[in-house]
C-alpha cells in the first residue's frame, strides 16, 4: 500500500467518523427536541431546528472536506514527492550502478531530508570503494604479470 493511499484512507476514515457523528448527534437531537416540545403545535419549532442543524452540519462538512483535501495535498508533496525521487535514485544504483544525487529536500520533515543525504554520503562511499578495489586489482594483475 502507498503513503498517498495511506494518508488518502486516513482523511476518509476522518471524514466518516465527523458524519457518523453529526447522524449520531442529530438523532439525539431530534429525540431531545421531541421531549421539550410534545405537542403537535411545536411541529415547526422541531422542523426549524432540524433544518437548522442540518445547515450547520453541511457548512460542517465542508469545512472538513477542504481542511482534509488541503491536508492531503501538503502530505503528499512533502513525503511522498522525496521518497519518491528517493527510490528512483536508488533503483538506479541498485540496477545500473549509476549514482544520482538526491536533491536537498528543504520543505519536506527532517527525517526525510535526513534520509537523502545519507543516501547521497553512502553512494559516495560505495563510489570510493568500488574505485579502490577496482585499483587494487589492476595493481595486482600488474604485478602477476
């Protein structure tokens, strides 16, 4: 599973859980409305108010569903973007042997940022020793013949 399908069911499970709670919280309301108001005269005060409540709960929803998108939209520039150039510049050590540096990442969390330049300092190292070895036989061979 990606991080984007990660972050992407963790807004959703957000956003079902804030409806499932404005149902849950209507349904009290209407009973509690019911209660205080038991005649039939009061039948507009109820229909007003559910009207109302239902008003409040879509600028509710809304409201979330744009804080969650934006949410969305941040996470996944930020994480997934670096790690993404991440394991383009790692598969093409792994395959090629071919060292791409992995650019500097300002915006995104330290630990990613982190993790770049580890890798960039380890590829380098792998570099180096690769040409060191690489040396050491051709001196050897050399000096068998």
């Amino acid at each position: 599973m990606s991080l984007r399908t990660i972050i992407f069911v963790l807004i959703l499970g957000a956003l079902v859980l804030t409806i499932g709670s404005m149902a849950i919280a209507y349904l009290l309301m209407i009973g509690q409305v019911e209660k205080l108001f038991p005649n039939s005269s009061a039948v507009q005060a109820v229909d007003s108010l559910k009207l109302l409540f239902i008003q409040y709960s879509s600028i509710l929803l809304a409201f979330i569903t744009v804080i969650a998108t934006i949410a969305f939209l941040i996470l996944s520039r930020y994480i997934v973007e670096p790690v993404q150039d991440m394991v383009t510049a790692i598969q093409a050590f792994a395959d090629r042997s071919e060292r791409i540096d992995v650019a500097e990442f300002r915006d995104a969390p330290v630990e990613v940022a982190e993790l770049a330049k580890v890798f960039n300092d380890f590829t380098i190292k792998v570099d180096d020793a690769h040409a060191r070895d690489v040396e050491v036989s051709r001196m050897k061979s050399d000096f068998i013949s």
